[in-house]
C-alpha cells in the first residue's frame, strides 16, 4: 500500500485536523458547504493545499487522484495551463465592472450556439441561481404557481426546491430544509422519477395549473440515475399537451455528457435549461436560457425582475469561455467517453472478479457505483444501497490515494487530465477497498 495515510486514518493531529477545528469556531459545521463535511462518512475533512490535473494535495502534503474535480467545474482536470494563464492576463484588465462587458456576449454566443434550447441566456453566479431564476421566469410567463420536481433531484437550495431534495440535503437525512414557510413548499409537486403513470395522473388531474417541472434530466444527485426510455420525451409531450413549461436542470450534465448537453443526446428539447459548474471554469458561474419569447419577458425588458452585482464577472466569464474552448479544441466529449469507458470496462471486469453484483451507471464521464445489487431507477432504488459498505469503501480508496466523493449521492466525475494509469491505479485501488 503507497505510502498515503490521510486525515481519515493518520493518528497523530494534521494541520488538517488542527484547521478543521480553527474553522468549526467560526464556520457552521466548518465548511461552506455541508457535503464537504465528510458527515456521510465519518472521519474530518482534508483541507487542500493545491490542485493541478487530476490530482489534489493536502495541507499535509498528501496527494490524491480527485473524482469530485470541484463537484463538475473541473471538466480539464485543475488549473489547466491556458486557463490559469487567460485569467492572469484578464485580471491586469479589471476583476469586475458592473458594466456590459465583451466577454459576456461571447459567452453568451457560445451558449446559444452550443444547447439546443437556448436562444437567449442570462448569466448568474450559481446553479441555485440559475434554477431560481428559471422557476420564477415560469412563472411569470406562465402565471401559474405550482412546480413539479422529483425525488432526489437537487436543484441548489432553493426555498420552495428544498423538497425531496438529493445531494447534501440527502447525505444530512434532510431532503426537506428547516426554514422554508409551508406555503411556499406546498407550490412544489414531488414524483418519483421515471414512473410515467405517475406524470399523466397528475397532468390529468392539476394539468392547468403546473407552471413548470424542473429536472436533471439524467438525476446526478442521487447517485447517476439514467431515465428510462421514453420517459423524457413523454414528459416532453404532457408539459407541451398542457401549457406547462419544462425546465432542464443541466448544471451537472451540461457541457460534460455531450457538447449540448442531455438536451443533445436524447432530442428532447426543453423550454428553459439551467446552467453552471463547466462554464464557470472553476470561477463561481451559473446561467439559465431558453426560448427568445420567454427570455424577454425578464427585466428590463419585461416583468420578471432577476438581477446580479456579479452576474457576467469578466474574469468568471474568461474562465469559462478558455475551458470550453479548450475542451472543443482536444475533442473532449469523444476523449471523455473514450476514459468513461475504459473505467466502466475496468469496474465491470473487477465487479465480476468479485462476484459483486453491485450496479454502475456511466453516460461520458459521469459514473456512479451504486452499492446495491438491484436495478436503480430512482431515489428509492438508489436507498437501497449499503451506506456501511460505501463508507469503508470511501476511507479505504483514500488512504490509498483515490478521492471518491464523501456521499453515496454524490456522482463522481473523470476529467481530461485523468490519463490511463491514472484510471488503472484508481482500479487497482478500488480492488482493494471495495468490501469482500
Ligand atoms: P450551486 O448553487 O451549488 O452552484 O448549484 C446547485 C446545483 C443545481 N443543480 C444541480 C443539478 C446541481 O448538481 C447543483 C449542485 N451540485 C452539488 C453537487 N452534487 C454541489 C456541491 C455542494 O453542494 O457543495
């Protein structure tokens, strides 16, 4: 085993551990943001140092091959050269305006020319912002308040979203947020997802009244959940049949599984799609877009107010426009599906050497191992899992140098800068922690 003891098993107290309980005294459980808590887990958090690749080292000196890559942004693996060096040189220039800015109509341009849906966008500075613009913009255009989502989707943390929520609402066994008023909760529907008889009982009964449904379009916040076929285009008929707008949630899977997104691979085309994680670079980004006539109905040109200090960030925007077009100039969607699936090849091969009947699901280079040996479809399914068997998993893949994400939820993300020994190692790894 590689010398790589980490904050989970080293005995003696890490600067890790020592900035850990620095930062419980003046931050809410620590972290910004509670999936990084390692609650899921159990152990502390590493605090990182640097990354650079695939690769994050800790405060300790400890390296790790990284599958969180800031939970998607990272889609060129860290700090890619061409994007450290445009941000150097943009920021001799300015760091923000507050002013129109040429960067925000080249990015703007390439989101139109890239996502199917998209004819005009409107950048922000988060997925959540983006989700709650995009709902609140349904509403308006539709002036309708009820809101479909479902189980174990993860829209940000958005008040009336928090319902049923995945991702660290669903690590912290809390999927329905303290703090959000009944009454903006009960404008939300939650479904199972993939169950279309579900779908058409409640178009049939509450059709005329749904402003929009929202989803992740391929669910990443519940482990990867993949729909079934059909599923989305019959959605696609029974929100059109009605009046309804539908709302893709591609802060995850957009500009990663394909160059347009979910959008792209499956045809179905939603009216409005939320943005994020890739097209920031790193640098905190969201957008939402869609059709012209919906987009125009928002300030200053109609009723919908939406606003940011930040949104269209010059430095966040050159981020952003520099990893795409990196990503379009190395070909990465055919690279990354290329990596998805010598990996997938590779866990598949050791699953049977295992007599594991655990079930994996992969699109490009999202995957998920799921530590169940039944089909997962949805939440539920994906429940069934054996959180024991993942948390001795989880430790044992990082003490030997391999960063899975701290949460059965959570989907784990290849990059380009993850190269073949990279992936081999990782398996190697995986041989020795996955339980016997
Ligand atoms: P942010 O507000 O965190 O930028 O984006 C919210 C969001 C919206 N939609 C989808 C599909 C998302 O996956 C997310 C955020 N993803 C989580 C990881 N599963 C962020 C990690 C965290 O909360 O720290």
């Amino acid at each position: 085993m590689p010398d790589h003891a980490t904050a989970s098993s080293a005995p003696a107290p890490t600067l890790s551990s020592k900035l850990f309980a620095a930062a419980r005294e003046v931050i809410p459980g620590g972290v910004n943001s509670p999936v990084r808590a390692f609650r899921n887990v159990g152990g502390e958090p590493f605090f990182a140092r640097r990354a650079k690749g695939c690769r994050v080292w800790d405060v300790d000196g400890r390296d790790y091959i990284d599958y969180i890559g800031t939970w998607g942004p990272a889609i060129l693996g860290h700090a890619p050269t061409a994007l450290t060096n445009a941000l150097h040189e943009a920021a001799k220039d300015g760091v923000s305006f507050g002013i129109p800015n040429p960067y925000e109509v080249e990015m703007a341009r390439l989101i139109v020319d890239w996502v199917p849906s998209v004819e005009k966008v409107r950048m922000v500075n988060s997925g959540t912002e983006a989700t709650m613009s995009a709902i609140r913009l349904a509403r308006g255009c539709t002036g309708r308040d009820k809101v479909v989502k479902f189980e174990g989707c993860y829209h940000g943390h958005v008040d009336g979203l928090l319902v049923a929520a995945g991702s660290g609402a669903l690590t912290h066994g809390r999927p329905d947020s303290a703090g959000v008023p009944a009454s903006y909760s009960q404008e939300t529907i939650v479904l199972p997802f993939n169950d279309v008889a579900a779908l058409e009982e409640l178009f049939a009964s509450l059709g005329g009244q749904i402003a929009a449904v929202i989803l992740e379009p391929h669910p990443a916040n519940a482990g990867l959940i993949l729909p079934l076929p059909g599923y989305l285009q019959r959605l696609r008929e029974l929100t059109r049949d009605h009046g309804s707008l539908l709302i893709f949630d591609e802060v995850m899977t957009g500009f990663r599984v394909a160059r347009g997104g979910v959008q792209e691979l499956t045809g179905v085309i939603p009216d409005l799609t939320a943005m994020g994680k890739v097209i920031g670079g790193g640098l905190p980004v969201g957008a939402f877009g869609g059709r012209a006539d919906l987009m125009d109905q928002l300030a200053p040109d109609g009723p919908v107010y939406q606003a940011g200090t930040l949104s269209g960030n010059p430095l966040a925007m050159v981020a952003g426009l520099t990893q795409l077009r990196e990503l379009e100039r190395q070909h990465g969607f055919e690279v990354l599906e290329a990596k998805g699936a010598h990996f997938e090849a590779g866990v598949r091969k050791l699953l049977d050497e295992l007599s594991l009947g655990y079930t994996f699901h992969r699109c490009g280079s999202l995957f998920c191992l799921f530590f169940t040996e039944q089909p997962v479809h949805n939440l539920q399914d994906a429940q069934s899992a054996d959180t024991e068997h993942f948390r001795q998993f989880f430790h044992r893949a990082l003490d030997r140098g391999v960063y899975f994400a701290p949460s059965p939820y959570e989907t784990g993300f290849i990059s380009m800068a993850h190269d073949q020994s990279d992936l081999d190692r990782t398996l190697e790894v995986m041989a020795e922690a996955l339980p016997r």
